[in-house]
C-alpha cells in the first residue's frame, strides 16, 4: 500500500472523513508538545501518525508494558514507531499490584487507565509535554468504557472522538497514510476473562500463548476467552467450518492443555467484538 502525504490523503478519502482529518490536524496544530498513550493498535497508531506529521519531534508516544499486553503485540508498536518516524519510549505499568484491578470487577478497565494515566501525566510534565492523547474513537463512545470516565477525570484528550471519527473511518484514513489499517483490533488480555473471575499473569500468559498460537496457524480475526479451566474459541462465523475442517483438533486441544488449560471450546455464535459486555449492557437492553 502506497503511504501518501497528509495533504494528498484528504483528496482520496470520503468527503466525511476528510472534513474530519482537517479538523483533526487542526486539533494537533493548536498543541504545541503531545504525548500519545501508544498501544500499537490501529487507533493510537493513527493518532501518533497523526501527531508526529503535524509536531514532527513535539510528538511522542509511549506503550505501557505490562503483563496484560502481548509480547508480539509490544515488538509491532515498536517496528510501527520506527516505521512512523517517531520517538517512542516504554514505561512499566503495575495494575496488576492493585486487587481493585486483579480482582476483575464490571469497571475493572477504569482501574487499568487510571494506572497508565496516573504513571504518565507525572512523565509528560518532567518531559515538557503538554497533552497527553489517546486513540479512542467516536464509537468508542457508545460502547462500556470505563477507562474513558478515567482518561476524562486526569486530563487526557481523545482527538479521534472529538472530531467524530469513527472505526471505520479510522481505517479509512491509515490505509492512505501506509498504517495497517486492516490490523484486526486486539485489546488487553484482560479482556479475555469474565468479570469476577481473578487475573493472573500465568493466566494472562495463557490466553497469550494460545491466542499466538491459533495465529501461527493463520487464523487472525479471534479470541480465546478463558473461564476457569476452559478456553472459548471465538472466530467469526463464516470461518468456523473452515477452522473445524482444517485443524487437526485432538492436536490442538494437547497443545491448549500444554498451556495450562484443561478443556477447549469453539464458541458457535461466532467472534463479536465487545462480548464481555454483554453481560453488563443486557439487562440493561431487557428493562
């Protein structure tokens, strides 16, 4: 994919997302210093495209390590950074030292950003940043985020959302900038378990090590959702005979067991983005 200037972009993408990029460059042009809280997923990789084109080396992004984020997923951010041009640099992060946190509860992402924003705002201010930003998007908005209520109560901004710019626009946009723009999205691995149920980092390395491994094997839209000792395959549903009719599944379930778990599943409704929430927005849909 050929990657085009910011000015040539505008004229290939749809009249709505570029009326949205303009204000978004308009958005980074009134910030002098920005500091992007930087995952490597596809929005803050935008956002830090974004930044570092218009703040050149006023712009910098920074991924929290921790547990909860994939070691392959930390060395994309990082080849994606040197691609981008920008400075980026790596802080530790210790949610996982906080039981409001491991113990998992509904609001369990708020406790999540308010370590990552409590371990950066100190950062950008010793740094001479100004902002601090972050990738969430105008659909973000309508989903159960509780680490945006965080992220709002410490000061961070939220470019994409303030100028309206939606997943699919975001996408829009990365496929003319050169950006991976078809990288499927990939939050936390503590997204993997049900709410209540304990973190661990053995278990966080678990659902790492099997989610890697169904990826070796060329499946890349998925999740593996664990509950106690069971691992939930979920893929979409159109590669579901696919997946049954290609994998060996005796092989498979000995090489989930050689991670830890004890049982495997395939999840037959299928890969649907936002799962976990089901059980905190449906009864809410049922009244």
């Amino acid at each position: 994919m050929t990657a085009y200037s910011l000015s040539t972009v505008f004229a290939l993408i749809s009249p709505s997302a570029s009326a949205k990029l303009h204000q978004l460059e308009a958005v980074f042009r009134d910030m002098d210093r920005s500091l992007i809280a930087y995952s490597g997923g596809i929005d803050s990789t935008l956002v830090a495209k974004v930044a570092h084109l218009i703040l050149g080396d006023r712009a910098l992004a920074v991924t929290a390590v921790s547990p909860s984020l994939l070691p392959e997923d930390l060395e994309d951010a990082k080849i994606q950074a040197i691609d981008m041009g920008i400075t980026h640099r790596l802080v530790d992060t210790h949610e996982m030292e906080n039981p409001s946190y491991t113990s998992n509860p509904v609001n369990r992402c708020y406790f999540c950003k308010s370590e990552l924003y409590d371990t950066l705002k100190p950062l950008a201010l010793d740094w001479g940043y100004t902002y601090i930003v972050d990738g969430v998007n105008a659909d973000d908005l309508t989903d159960y985020r509780p680490g945006i209520q965080a992220a709002k109560e410490r000061g961070t901004r939220s470019p994409l959302a303030e100028v309206g710019i939606t997943k699919l626009e975001v996408r829009e946009i990365a496929k003319h900038l050169g950006l991976p723009w078809d990288k499927p999205a990939q939050p936390c691995l503590s997204s993997r378990f049900p709410y209540g149920e304990t973190i661990t980092t053995e278990k966080l390395q678990r659902v790492g090590r099997a989610e890697r491994h169904l990826r070796s094997l060329g499946w890349k839209t998925l999740r593996v959702r664990s509950e106690g000792g069971v691992a939930r395959i979920e893929l979409p549903a159109e590669q579901i005979p696919e997946f049954i009719a290609q994998t060996h599944l005796a092989t498979l379930v000995q090489q989930f067991q050689s991670f830890g778990f004890v049982y495997v599943t395939l999840d037959l409704e299928g890969f649907r983005s936002g799962k976990l929430n089901q059980a905190v927005l449906q009864p809410a849909l049922q009244k």
